[in-house]
C-alpha cells in the first residue's frame, strides 16, 4: 500500500515538474525580465558497460558429514567394564571405544576348552583301543562286533570333537563381541555413556566422518523448475570469509508438506576449519544472462508512462537530464536488469537524480 502510495506522489512530482517547467518556457516567451539564469545541479553519473549478470537464490543452509556412524554391539550388549574415548576425540577405524563385561563369555570359552581337551583324551583312548581290536581281528581273535564297536566309538568321539571345536568357534566370537571397535575414521561427536550403565547401542556413540562434507538446505516449491541435479552453487562461510564453488547433487523430489520446500544437498571439499553443523550462505544459480545492461535499483522511477531512470544527455555544449523508458527484468542484491531501453554508452545519473526534471542542466 506504501508502494503504490509513493508511485503516485512520484507521478504526481513529475506531473508538477512538467507543468512548471512548461510555465516557465511560456512565461520566459512572454516576459523576457522573468527569465533567470539557470542553475546547474551537480550529479554522479555511469556509463553503461553490458556484462553477464546472475540471478542467484540465496538461502541458509548447513554442513554435513556424508558418513556418520552409530556404534553399536554386535551382540546384546552388556555392562560398561571400560571406556577408552570421550567427545571430540580423534578417533581411527579399528580401534578399540569401550569394553564390556566379559565374565561370561570367558567362563563359556574356557569350559568349551576344557570340554575340547577331555573329548580329545576320550578319542586318543578309544583309537588305541580300535587299534588293538582290529589287530586282534587280523590274528583271527575276537569278534566282528567289538572291532565294529570300537570303530563307532572313534567315529562318534571324532563328531563330537568337531561339533566342540565348532562351539568354540562361536563362544569366542562372543568374547570379542565385549570388545566395541570404530569401523570408521572420524570424530567422536556424542559419547553419552559411563562405565557402569548398559551399553545397548541406540545412539549412545557417534562417530561423524569430516573427510567428505556436503552442504544441504531446503528450496521453496516455487523453485521447483529452476533447481536441478548440475545447477552451480555458490557455498558461503561468513565466519571464516570462505566461499566454495560447487554444484547440486541431490534434489528432492517430494515437497515437505509444513515447509513448502524441497531438499537439496551439493558436495563440498573437506578442510580443517570445516564442521558438520556449521552454518552457510547457499547461493544457488538460477538466471544467467550475458551481455546484459544493469542499473542500481534505487535509480528507477516511475511516472505516467511507466518506469524510466535519468541520463545525462549533452545537448548544446552543456549536460541535461533525460528520461529514458526501460523495461526491467531480474533484481538481484543492488542490481536491476533492464531489458530494453538503454544502450551500451548511455550515462546513467546514479547520484543527484532526486528531484530532477527533465531538460535540467546537470554537471558531473
């Protein structure tokens, strides 16, 4: 409404300025005594230079790690016996986070060894004793039911050795299941466990990556045609005064339906001073236009006939001031793309321009 309020002051001034201007050319025709001399009103002026012009959609976004891992048992779990990490520590693939309980499955592993080494006493007993019947059997001596005999005692201890071996196999995986190991390289960025609680996994360690960072943010659906996989983005950092070139990787394809927006995410090289979380300027490239004629925004005017801005025009050995209408495009940051009206050359007065008519006599 304040808008529309000043257009109408604006042509209303311009109007005004016309008319007294047109009074005074009549007046001076009719009295020459009232005609004064006129003065000149000191301007700042450009010259219009085309050059390629973007249009970019600024918006806030964050940085983010593309690999973040959640430590978690490879068993149920246990009681916290010891902790070797604590938030914000370096941490390495491999290495050891915590230790649990272990109590029970060492008791498991050494009775599965114990179990081992009196089948193996067992099996040796009753291959000597297969042995020696089958060299009875050989003189003729006994019968074909103890050498058969003690050929399923062998065979069963032997299946018995075997199915031992295999459980010892597996209570030893569940001793290492007490050792918790990293399987990345990163930072510890929450560690919300102590010695003493049990340890069950659901997010008590987390471990962010910051070797392959990306920055994401949400676009406004009415975007939707303009953001695409490849568009060039431009990722600010305002605390560190960084800016990375980079280009969209992902766009969301559904509309959040609170936000009205979509998600989009381009990959940034990593560096020292990056952190996941950390704030950004997300400049994304939506209208490029080469060659194009630019004006500062507070330059344009309106009047009866539309939108125009004032030029600097030598008429007669001196400057005056010139409405030139134009047709506008894009606005971005200070810049107003005009898409006809000007020429390269013209010399727009960006400086001084309030309150002048048209046909003033300016000086620069």
């Amino acid at each position: 409404k304040k808008k529309a309020e000043l257009d109408k002051l604006k042509k209303e001034q311009s109007t005004i300025t016309a008319n007294i201007t047109k009074l005074e050319t009549e007046i001076a025709k009719l009295d020459t005594s009232a005609v004064k001399e006129e003065k000149t009103k000191l301007v700042a002026v450009e010259a219009v230079n085309p050059s390629t012009f973007i249009h970019n959609i600024d918006l806030q976004g964050k940085i983010e790690s593309e690999n973040i891992s959640y430590i978690t048992p490879r068993g149920q779990g246990g009681q916290v016996k010891a902790l070797y990490i604590k938030k914000g520590d370096v941490v390495k693939k491999g290495q050891l986070i915590l230790q649990l309980d272990d109590i029970i499955a060492r008791r498991s592993v050494a009775a599965t060894q114990k179990g081992i080494e009196t089948i193996k006493t067992q099996l040796a007993f009753a291959k000597d004793l297969y042995q020696k019947q089958k060299n009875l059997w050989s003189q003729n001596i006994g019968t074909e039911v103890q050498l058969i005999t003690a050929k399923n005692s062998v065979d069963n201890l032997e299946n018995q050795l075997k199915n031992a071996e295999e459980q010892a196999k597996i209570t030893d995986e569940q001793l290492k299941f007490t050792s918790v190991y990293s399987d990345v390289d990163g930072i510890a960025e929450d560690v919300n466990i102590r010695v003493g609680e049990l340890f069950a996994g659901a997010g008590q360690i987390k471990i962010v990556n910051t070797e392959h960072l990306k920055v994401t943010t949400q676009v406004p659906e009415n975007y939707l045609n303009k953001v695409k996989i490849g568009t060039p983005v431009a990722v600010i950092l305002p605390d560190l005064n960084i800016s990375v070139n980079t280009s969209l990787n992902v766009a969301g394809k559904l509309i959040d339906p609170n936000s009205r927006s979509f998600f989009i995410e381009a990959k940034i090289p990593s560096a020292n001073n990056f952190r996941p979380n950390q704030i950004a300027v997300v400049k994304i490239q939506d209208y490029v236009a080469n060659n194009a004629i630019t004006v500062p925004v507070n330059t344009l005017q309106t009047d009866e006939k539309g939108k125009y801005v004032l030029v600097a025009v030598k008429e007669k050995n001196k400057l005056v001031a010139r409405k030139k209408q134009v047709v506008v495009g894009e606005l971005y940051a200070d810049k107003l793309e005009i898409k006809s009206g000007l020429q390269k050359g013209d010399l727009i007065i960006t400086d001084g321009y309030q309150s002048l008519y048209e046909g003033q006599a300016i000086t620069t």
